[in-house]
C-alpha cells in the first residue's frame, strides 16, 4: 500500500514538473509554443526588464543627496549671485556639474566595495584620531546647514505672516517623525517626494524671460577676480556644491540600502542624473534673479557684453527674495514657485544633514545605526539625529539674517572642503578593492579635479582673510 500511494505522488510531481518547464518555456499546458522567431525577443524583453528593475532597485541615493545639495543656503546663494553678478557666476555653475559627479561617484564605489560609511571607513584604515577629526569637521558642517534649512523654512512662513516660534518647532517635530516612523525606503521615498518641489524654481526662471544672449556672453568673459565680495560669493557657490555632509550621507545611505557591486553601474546613472538636476535648479535659481534683480538695476548694454555688473543691493532675507521677484513673475506665481522651491528644498535637505550627522556619530563609536531598526533598537543613532535638530531649532531662532549666514556656512563649507576630499582620495587608494580601484586615466582626471578644487578653496580662503 505504501508503494501504490508513492507512485500517484511521484506521477503528480512529475506532471507538476512538465508544467513548469511548459511555462518556462513560455507556454501552459494544453497551449501551443509560441514561434521560434521570437524568442529572443521574449527572452531580449525579459533582460531588459531585469536590468531596469535592477536600476529602479538601486536609485536613490545619489538623487536624495543631490537634491539635499540644492538645499535653502544653495538656494539663497544663487539667488544673492544671480542678484548682484547677474549672469557672471553662470559658467561656474556648468563647470561644477562633472566635478560633483567625480567626487560623489567615488563614494558610491567606496560604500559597494566596502560595505562601510565613510567615518567608520575613515578609522578602520587611518586609526580614531582622524576618523574623530572628520567626524568633527562633519557635525561643524551638518549644525551650520541645519540652521540654515530651518531659517529658509521660517523665512517662507514669514511671508504668510506665521511667526518663526511657530514654524521652525513644526518643521523640526516633521523632520523626527518622519525619520523614526519609517524604514530607509520609506524615508527615501518621502525625501525624493519633498525634493521635486524644486522643480518650482524652473517656472520661475522661464517667467522671469531670461536674456539667452547676456547668459552665452557670460562664457566668454571673466569675473573681477580681484573683488573680495565676488571672491566671496565664488566660495560660496563651490561650497553650496560639494558640502561635507554629501560625502558621508551618500557612502552611509549606500550601505544601509544594501547596494551591491552589481549595483555600481546604476549607482553612477543615479549619481550623474542627480548633479545634473541639482545644478539645473542652482542655474534656474541664479537665472531668475539675474534676468530680474539684476538686470532692472544698472545699465543692460553691459550684460549684453557679458560682463559682471554689481548692483550694489543686498537681499537680507528669504521673503526680501521673494518680494523682489514678485514683480516680475507675479505676485501668485512669485510666491508660490519660491515658496514651494524653498520648502522642499529644505525638507529633503534637512533630512540628509541630520541623517550624516548621525550616521558619521555612530559610525565613530561603533554603535548600530540603520534607518530599518527603531529608536530602541538604535537609541545612540535616532539620539543623535533628534538632538541635531533640537540645538539647530534653537539656533535659527536667534541668529540674525538668514542670507549672509547661509553665504557665510557655504563659505565655511568650502574651507572646510579640503580635508574632506583628502580623506576621500585617500580612502580611494588604500580602501578600493583592485577591481574598482580608479584606472589610470580616471584616476588622473579625478585627482586633478580634486587638487584644482582644493588649490582654489585654499587661495579663496588666503584671500578673503587677507593673506
């Protein structure tokens, strides 16, 4: 009996087998084949969707923290040049964009290769000391651009008449929860979410009707080098760019979705992708207020020529900016595109900054830290994420005007950048395994960038102290 009721099961499994391998095949029991013309179409199409889910898998990332990189005191900084240099600073903006894809495309490769944060990567290969002095310089840069998302944010309140006492204490009990209610993907989703309110500061620049002659003059002249408040804002702008916390959000947030090295490619794609889009928002932003602040103040026939003109104004606040666009984009149109631009640009913002802070803490002290455990599970991590917040709330509430502190933290940020990038090709060196180690080419293109940036930060910092 035991044999008799053996043999219906074996029959069902192999029946049950026949049908898989049908269906494998592309077909059903009972159903004819499909031709044999094309399968390899069917089998073409099948690739094509599993590279593209691959690539969907692997997106975020790199778009998060370059919308992060456009944050509120990027956009006060494009905002202030395009208002006094106009056009100037625009070919600077474009020459950016393939240096923030070299520098953060080494931190992909870094975070895959080794699956470790930036810090902890930092410690394991120089020892604590410098992984302590990195992590340092990091909270620095993470309080400062903290402080001025918040102040962005109170600045939009203030131009619907709430108060700051209301709206930065909002905006910080928003950013909490959003981080500690949800896993990484949830928190990646909400960020990417928030960042496509920028996209309203491309409205703005195509209502302000740019002059497309005046921005292609300004290709082929040069900015007066020789003035320390043009100087100032050419900081700035490099700062506003590669920030600290960019590097150690990217290698962190790598690790805790778990990319993988067959990930890497799509980690470029994404990488590149997102310094595009985070320069073409700086430009949209520079672009509005070049082609109305600026252009409405001195005389246009040298903007035609494409030189740098000052118009001697400063914008003090970020409803100063609002209003002064008012005017030419409307008062509708120029509250609600600035007011939405600067929202979400300092929402997402806010949350890649707190989140490297924390990161970078935790990796220094060894303690557990993903955004798919809850506080109790990583109190030392979500501690630190929470505690960030509370002393930034604090400090915008009494700082004075959010413009020149938002021009002086991208300023600091480009100081602090040589150091910051020193550790970055150092770890490229000594952490890369020999198949995603740089080849020579690259390798010479990356360090060249790398020494121009920090020749340029150290002379800028030479200059604006006077020495």
């Amino acid at each position: 009996m035991a044999n008799q009721n053996l043999l219906p099961r074996a029959m069902s499994r192999q029946d049950g087998g026949d049908r898989l391998a049908s269906l494998a095949a592309g077909t059903s029991a009972g159903a004819q084949a499909p031709d044999v013309e094309r399968l390899p179409v069917i089998r073409a199409r099948r690739r094509h969707t599993l590279v593209l889910a691959m690539f969907l898998a692997a997106v975020g990332p790199g778009l998060m923290v370059m919308l992060a990189d456009t944050d509120a005191g990027s956009v006060v900084t494009a905002a202030q040049s395009g208002a006094s240099w106009g056009y100037s600073l625009l070919p600077l903006e474009v020459a950016l964009i393939p240096v923030l894809y070299l520098v953060m495309e080494l931190t992909v490769r870094l975070g895959i290769a080794t699956g470790k944060g930036h810090a902890e990567l930092v410690k394991d290969c120089f020892g604590r000391k410098w992984a302590f002095l990195s992590v340092a310089l990091l909270l620095v840069s993470t309080t400062g651009a903290l402080v001025t998302e918040l102040a962005g944010l109170a600045g939009v309140g203030l131009m619907e008449g709430i108060p700051p006492r209301v709206t930065v204490p909002a905006a910080a009990v928003f950013l909490a929860l959003v981080v500690m209610s949800g896993s990484y993907r949830r928190v990646e989703r909400i960020g990417l979410a928030l960042g496509l309110f920028e996209l309203a500061f491309l409205f703005a620049a195509l209502r302000a009707h740019p002059s497309l002659h005046a921005a292609a003059a300004s290709f082929g002249s040069v900015g007066p080098l020789s003035r320390g408040d043009y100087l100032g804002l050419v900081a700035a702008n490099v700062g506003a760019v590669i920030m600290p916390w960019m590097v150690f959000y990217q290698q962190a947030a790598v690790v805790d979705k778990g990319l993988r090295r067959e990930n890497l490619r799509a980690g470029r794609v994404d990488t590149a992708v997102g310094a595009v889009v985070t320069q073409v928002v700086m430009i949209a932003v520079l672009v509005a207020t070049a082609a109305t602040l600026n252009s409405h103040s001195h005389v246009l026939g040298a903007k035609a020529a494409g030189q740098a003109v000052r118009t001697g104004g400063s914008l003090t606040s970020v409803q100063a900016i609002s209003a002064a666009l008012v005017p030419y984009l409307g008062t509708a149109a120029g509250k609600l595109a600035f007011g939405l631009g600067m929202v979400g640009a300092a929402l997402v913002a806010a949350i890649v900054v707190s989140l490297a802070g924390a990161w970078g803490f935790a990796e220094l002290t060894g303690a557990r830290r993903s955004l798919n455990c809850r506080a109790t599970q990583a109190p030392l991590f979500y501690g630190v994420y929470v505690a960030s917040l509370a002393l930034a709330a604090g400090l915008t509430l009494v700082c004075g005007s959010p413009v020149r502190l938002s021009v002086a933290i991208e300023v600091g940020n480009a100081l602090l950048l040589p150091v910051v990038l020193g550790f970055l090709l150092a770890l490229a060196h000594k952490a890369l395994p020999a198949p995603y180690r740089l080849h020579k080419v690259q390798s010479t293109v990356t360090l060249g960038v790398v020494v121009a940036v920090l020749a340029l930060n150290i002379e800028l910092g030479a200059r604006l102290v006077g020495l």
